[in-house]
C-alpha cells in the first residue's frame, strides 16, 4: 500500500533537508528572467521551476491563482507541472487555499484529491473558515487516498491575526481550534509514530502568537507549513521562536526569495539545495 502523505513528506525532508519551494509565477519576477509575462513566458517559468527543483527538496508548492488568471490553459500549464514534479519524483503541495460548505468541498476534494483527479496533488491548502468540520470530505478522501491537507492556523500576513486569534464560543482561540481539529485527525498516525497527513499553515512571521494563544503545535503530531521565509521577513531564527518545540514538525516556505535566483536552472538548483541543507542544520535541535 502506498505510503501516507506524512510518512512521504517525513522520509523527503529527512533526504533533501525541510525546504518547500514555491512555484509564483508573478509578473515582475517573470519579467525580472527576461521573459514576457504572458502564457508563453510564464510556461518557461514554470517548467525552468519543475527542471530545477524536482528530485531536490522536500516539496514544492505551486501557487494556484499563478496559473488560474490564464483561464483554462494556464490551468493545462499547472496540470503539467504537478505531473513533471510527480514524474521527478518530488511531493507536490497545492496552495490552492479552497474552504465552502461540505456537499462542495467534496468537489474539490475530488478534484485535487480523488484517485483519478484531473489536478492530482500530494496535498492542497483549505481555509477553515466555514469551521473545521466543514473540511471533513477533504480531510476524509485525503486519508482514503493517502495524500495530505494543509489548514491555514495563523497565516503569515498581518491581517490574518484579527481573525485567527478571536475567541471562539469555546473560548479558545480559532488558531486552537484548528489545532484541536488537525491533533484528533492525526491522532492514529501518532499512535504509529509517524507524521500526521493533516498539516496546518503557521506563518514563520507570526512572532509569539503560538505561545500567547498557548498552542501546543507538537500535540497536532502534523506537519507544520511555514511561508513567509524570505520575501515577507522569516528567517531560521524567527521559525525557531515560533515553533520552539514542534521544530521537527516544520516545512519552511520560501517562493520570491528563491525565484529570483532565476533564470538559469543550475543557479536555481544550487539554491535550493543549499538552502534545504542549511534549514536542516539550523532547524536541528542542537544547534
Ligand atoms: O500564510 C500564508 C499562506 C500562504 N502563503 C503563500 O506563500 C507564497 C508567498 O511566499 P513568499 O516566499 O513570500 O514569496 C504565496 O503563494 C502565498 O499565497 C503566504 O504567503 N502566507
């Protein structure tokens, strides 16, 4: 049987190092590779990505909204890079962030989770602000398919926080609540030791919020996404004050940092491999 998505995810960052790559194609950094921003520009951008990083880091994230603002082809244009990163063998963790009723979110399960997804994905980003109950298909046909979910907790902008940390009629915070929701779904792979296939997305920019709101981020026993390394400000030493004890839990996020090392693929690749290396070093509980 094919391994789970926290057991993949584990075994990748134990080879290459705790790095996620994001794949954003924005208009000024594909101009900034010499290239037209248009479909044509942003294909070379995107496969230049899928040439450089397969087969090198833990997992790379294409963003969604990237390729979606081409309309059906720069979605035929993402279909091929989840599928060329597949082929390299390498996680691919969709930040597509979708959130909606449940009869819906069984439709988008399907379409990024289900056996025979068209937009077929390691993992995807859910919002969970119809509550987290509302994500249950997702969270359900990614554990029959072994694949994984990443809850966005305590985002890395700065307008996330007036929401994530309100009270919640439970009086805990809606941070806490995610965190409640992904240890429970976690909860049989922990009792096997493994990483959980329910990840949440704690920004590396959060600063003490997991302490203030007295989060216990180990005890979800998932993997923890970190954006926000790099371009928006986190560095090593800010995720080691985040996270604190869950540490061995976390999958940095960096995309515009490292994209701007383009155009040339070697340059790209050394990048990231240095950067993997590194992030496993400064990461590691004795340094
Ligand atoms: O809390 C979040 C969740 C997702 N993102 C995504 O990450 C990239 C931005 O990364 P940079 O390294 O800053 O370029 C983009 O796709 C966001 O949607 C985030 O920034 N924060």
């Amino acid at each position: 049987m094919t391994a789970t998505f926290g057991a993949r995810l584990r075994a990748a960052m134990d080879e290459h190092g705790p790095l996620c790559v994001g794949i954003d194609p924005h208009r000024a950094l594909v101009e900034s590779w010499g290239l037209t921003y248009d479909l044509a520009g942003v294909e070379r951008f995107a496969l230049t990505c899928v040439e450089a990083f397969g087969g090198q880091v833990a997992a790379v994230k294409p963003q969604s909204a990237f390729f979606e603002v081409f309309g059906s082809r720069g979605v035929a244009l993402l279909e091929r890079v989840c599928a060329g990163l597949r082929e390299a063998g390498t996680l691919t963790v969709l930040d597509v962030k979708r959130g909606d009723i449940g009869s819906t979110m069984t439709a988008y399960a399907e379409a990024f989770l289900g056996s025979d997804a068209p937009e077929a994905v390691d993992a995807i980003t859910v919002s969970p602000y119809l509550g987290y109950g509302s994500l249950r298909p997702v969270l359900d046909l990614a554990a029959r398919t072994r694949r994984g979910v990443f809850v966005l907790a305590l985002t890395s902008n700065p307008e996330g926080a007036s929401v994530q940390h309100a009270r919640t009629t439970g009086a805990g915070s809606v941070a806490g609540e995610m965190v409640a929701g992904a240890a429970a779904d976690n909860a049989e792979a922990r009792a096997c030791g493994e990483l959980g296939s329910v990840g949440l997305v704690v920004g590396a920019t959060v600063g003490s919020a997991v302490t203030d709101l007295g989060l216990d981020l180990a005890a979800t026993g998932g993997p923890l996404l970190a954006p926000g390394v790099g371009a928006q400000g986190g560095t090593a030493q800010s995720l080691r004050e985040v996270f604190g004890p869950a540490l061995g839990q976390v999958l940095p996020s960096s995309s515009r940092e490292v994209l701007a090392c383009g155009p040339d693929a070697g340059a790209l690749r050394r990048t990231v491999t240095m950067t993997g290396s590194r992030m496993r070093e400064l990461l590691s509980k004795d340094h």
